[in-house]
C-alpha cells in the first residue's frame, strides 16, 4: 500500500503517522468555563492546529486531519476568560453520543471555583473521564478534576508505552503520571508520538515562546506604535493559530469582544497595522517556516497556509522580500548548511 502514501519529509524525517497505514482522527477536548485562563488554553489549542497544519490532511489516504479539537464549557455557546475575551463553544451535552476524547485538556483559572458547583459540568466529567485514555489539567483545572472524583491522592503512575510520559490524571483505579508538569508538554508528546520528534521539536518552536520566532509578526509586535491591550493581543494571537483557513475579520471582532469597526480601529491603533494586513503578515511566516523545513511544493504551501496558491505567494514575496520562493527556499538551506 506505500504507493498511496505520500512520503512527507521535514528535514529528512519522515512522518510516521502518515507512512504506518490510514490515520484515525484522534478527538481531543478543551473544558473552559467563564472565567478561564486563556494563554494556556489558547497555546494548546494551537499546538493541534500547527499539527495539522503542518501534516495536512492531503498527507492522509482518508483526506482527514489528524486531530480534531472541540472547545467545551457546560452549556455551549460565548464562554468569557478571565481577560474578558469570549469564546465560542460546544456544550457537553451535545456531545453525549459522539466519541470518546483521545485526550481531554481541563482548562484553569479564577473561575474553577465556581465552575466546580456546576453539577451540569462535574456530572459530564464523571461519565466522560473514564472514557477519556489521557486527562490533563491546566493549572487550577486539577480542582474540577477532583470535584468530579479523579486524580486525587493516592493513586500510582501508571508505566510503560510512549503515552505514559504524558502529563495526564486518570482514575484512580488506573492511576496518574506527572512526568511533565506542563499542559504544552503533554499536547507536544502526542505530536511526537504521533509524528516523531523532529515534527514536535519544530512545533515547539513555533508555538512555544520564543524571541523572534517568526519574522515578520514578530517586529510588527516589537515595533507597535503604542501599548497592545490583552484583548488585541489575544486576537492576534488568534489570527496566528488560525492563518491557515478563510477567515472573516467579524470572527477576530468576537474573539477581542468588540464590534468589528471598534476592532478594526483599536488594532490599527495598537498594533500598527491592520488585521487583513497583519494576517498576511502570518501567511506570510507560515510559508517561510515551510519552505525551509518542508520539502512541499510551493503551490501546495500556498494553499496550506491560507493563500488561493503559489501565483499569490510568489507576489507577497517580491513585494516584501525582493525574491521569489524557490529562491528564498534555497537561499535559507544554503545559509543552514554553511552554518
């Protein structure tokens, strides 16, 4: 069956999920409630989408991505963090038929204290953890896991297999590991056991904190013209985990809470740009983070990451880097390989 599988390579490595057989989408959940804390949350949330940005789901015989992610909360619908930015959610219930979750976030936060009193939320918890095979809070996201009656003291590590080094809390009749402290960590080792080291490692880079980790957003953000509220900082933030589908500029309104004319005005105050500009500035790192480490053609990067195809791309990059991208690709392995 290899000749139906398109070998995948960043950096000489081969993609393991892809070249083993048929990809199973693996469903993982993140429980918010009002009041959560959202850098966490958003950054593993970003975490799956690089994935599957990065693999694509045209490197899957069943043209599936590889994760599906479903942001939940008691009752669905607009669900405030703690920064007052909203978010849009699937309420547990609707969920009460479908699949059981590969591995389920549980979000942190101020607002656990009262998300722990809601019998709608703890009650789903208590009938979905024990079909969950991996549960991993996020900070204070312990607390709901214990008001549902999981993880608490006295429970053992559980060893052995690759997904036992993930940071997880299980039942107490299967026990615990706290291998890695960090929720980032968790997300990342199932990339890797999923797609190998070097595809989590390359992740990692770019979505865990870094200086200068993408060229061009980057000194839009060091060179903002006045100080970036949270609520414009989570929307840019936002525009980078979603750069690589159609985006309307309403839905980046909702995420900073504000009417779209209020939001495009703020954004161009704060961040010195517009946000149709800033995500073409996106797009734009996307595609130079593929070029180097890929070996995809450039029409297909095009389009991977958001752009109609490799015509679009080709002018973005006369315009803003004088070269074209097969020059550039060539260009930045040159530089890599004399270094």
């Amino acid at each position: 069956m290899m000749e139906c599988f398109e070998a995948v390579h960043r950096k000489g490595v081969e993609l393991p999920g892809v070249l083993q057989g048929v990809r199973t989408t693996r469903n993982i959940g993140i429980v918010l409630f009002s009041g959560f804390a959202l850098p966490e949350a958003a950054a593993v949330l970003e975490i799956f989408q690089s994935a599957n940005a990065l693999t694509g789901a045209d490197t899957s015989p069943s043209g599936q991505a590889r994760y599906k992610v479903c942001l939940l909360s008691a009752v669905g619908g607009r669900v405030d963090s703690s920064s007052s930015v909203f978010v849009w959610t699937e309420g547990v219930e609707e969920r009460r038929h479908s699949d059981a979750f590969h591995a389920l976030f549980i979000s942190g936060g101020g607002g656990v204290r009262n998300a722990i009193r809601d019998e709608r939320l703890t009650t789903w918890l208590r009938r979905e953890c024990p079909r969950s095979e991996l549960l991993v809070p996020i900070g204070e996201g312990r607390l709901l896991l214990e008001a549902a009656g999981f993880g608490r003291v006295g429970t053992t590590p559980r060893l052995g297999g690759r997904a036992s080094d993930i940071c997880q809390y299980c039942p107490p009749d299967i026990g615990v590991s706290t291998a890695f402290p960090s929720p980032l960590q968790s997300a990342l080792a199932l990339v890797e056991e999923d797609f190998g080291p070097e595809i989590a490692r390359q992740i990692a880079d770019y979505v865990l904190p870094r200086p200068q980790r993408a060229r061009f957003t980057a000194t839009i953000r060091e060179n903002a013209p006045t100080y970036v509220s949270e609520k414009i900082q989570a929307s840019a933030r936002w525009l980078e985990a979603n750069g690589d589908r159609p985006i309307a500029i309403d839905e980046a309104a909702q995420v900073a809470a504000m009417s779209e004319r209020n939001f495009l005005r703020r954004f161009k105050i704060e961040m010195g740009v517009t946000p149709s500009e800033y995500l073409s500035y996106v797009r734009l790192d996307m595609c130079c983070r593929l070029l180097v480490e890929t070996d995809l053609p450039v029409d297909k990067i095009a389009r991977r990451c958001g752009l109609g195809g490799g015509g679009w791309l080709s002018k973005l990059f006369r315009k803003h880097l004088s070269t074209t991208p097969t020059e550039y690709r060539a260009s930045k392995r040159l530089t890599n390989a004399a270094s």
